[in-house]
C-alpha cells in the first residue's frame, strides 16, 4: 500500500488553478455523451458546450479572457435536456455533462472550491448510472454496488481521474502549454467517461 493521501484529500489539497483545470478536463471528458445525445435525439446544441469548453480552457492561461458566467450559464441551461421529455437512457449521460459544465461555472462565480472538486463525483457517478442502466440481471443492493465497483468502465474512470490528478500535481506551474496538450490530449482520445467514441 502506498503512503499517499486518499484521492479526495489530495484532490482537496490543490490549488484553486488546479482544481479549475481537474474539473474543465472531466467536464471536456463527458462532453461527447452530450454530443450524441443531441445529434441523436435532434435535441439542443452540442456548440453551446463547445464554446464554453473552449473558453473555460482558455482562461486558464490567458488573463485578459473575461469570461462572462452569466451568459454561459443561460446557454447551457437552456440547451440541458430533461430526462421527462425523453425515453431514451443517452438523456441522463448528456444532462450530467451539461449539469457537469453548470455547476464548474457557477462554483468559479461564487469561488466554492468544493463544487469544484464535486465534479469528479458527478463524472464517477454518470458511470455508476451508465453500469446500472446496462446491468442484464437481478441483483442485490451489496452484490451492484460491488459490480459497479470493479466493472472495466469505472476501473477505467478511476484510473483516469487518478493519472489526471498525478498529471496536475506534478505541474504545479500552469503553463499555456502545459493547458493545451492536456485539452489536445482528452479531445483526441475522443471517448468519453462511458465509452461512448466521437472520432
């Protein structure tokens, strides 16, 4: 067993910069759950992420971007599907990566680093439901949540939400190169936290 702090301590124990730039990396991560869903489901406007993707990644390193949360948070709310309008399952995914993209703007505004950190939660738990929602078989409350737990998809987002803190932790300094090959990194893996590939 290592001697390394538990992943939340640690996660906690960053600066806000990196906390900020751990979030938009996850939220650029669920970005593609949304994008199927809408061009699937002709719902909403997979740009409106996009752009305030692109910004939220841009503000990390250029201090003259102003960003404007309050336009952002109106855009994205108006394009956030709600699960009562559609049968399909792709409306839960893509609603957690809007509400993912909500709640990092409105935490930025009102600077609760918790919402911040919370968004690794949210990704981890798009995953559980994803799991649950594709589970072909009855099984007990203890027997799921150890199936969720070791299944191949959340094995894989712990992993990837452990080598992405490692990553920051060890960059302390948040360079404009730095930013952009993390973003190059994420958008050309093109798969999302549940698998789903945009390439």
């Amino acid at each position: 067993m290592s001697n390394k702090p538990g992943f939340f301590k640690r996660l906690k124990a960053l600066e806000l910069e990196q906390k900020k730039l751990f979030a938009i990396a996850l939220c650029q991560r669920m970005y593609p759950n949304y994008q199927l869903f809408s061009e699937v489901c002709e719902f909403g406007d997979p740009k409106v992420l996009d752009t305030a993707l692109n910004l939220l990644w841009q503000s990390m390193y250029d201090n003259k971007l102003k960003l404007n949360i309050d336009i952002y948070l109106e855009r994205i709310d108006a394009v956030t599907p709600e699960p009562a309008d559609f049968d399909v399952y792709g409306v839960y995914p893509a609603m957690d990566a809007a509400v993912a993209l909500i709640s990092l703007l409105s935490a930025m505004q009102s600077k609760v680093e918790d919402d911040i950190t919370n968004i690794s939660k949210l990704s981890s738990s798009t995953v559980a439901n994803y799991i649950e929602a594709t589970l072909d078989e009855d099984i007990d409350e203890d027997a799921l949540d150890d199936f969720v737990f070791n299944h191949e998809v959340m094995l894989e987002e712990k992993a990837l939400q452990s080598s992405l803190l490692d990553i920051i932790e060890e960059n302390p300094k948040i360079t404009a190169d730095f930013v952009k090959t993390l973003r190059k990194e994420i958008i050309e893996s093109g798969i999302s936290n549940i698998g789903i590939a945009t390439n």
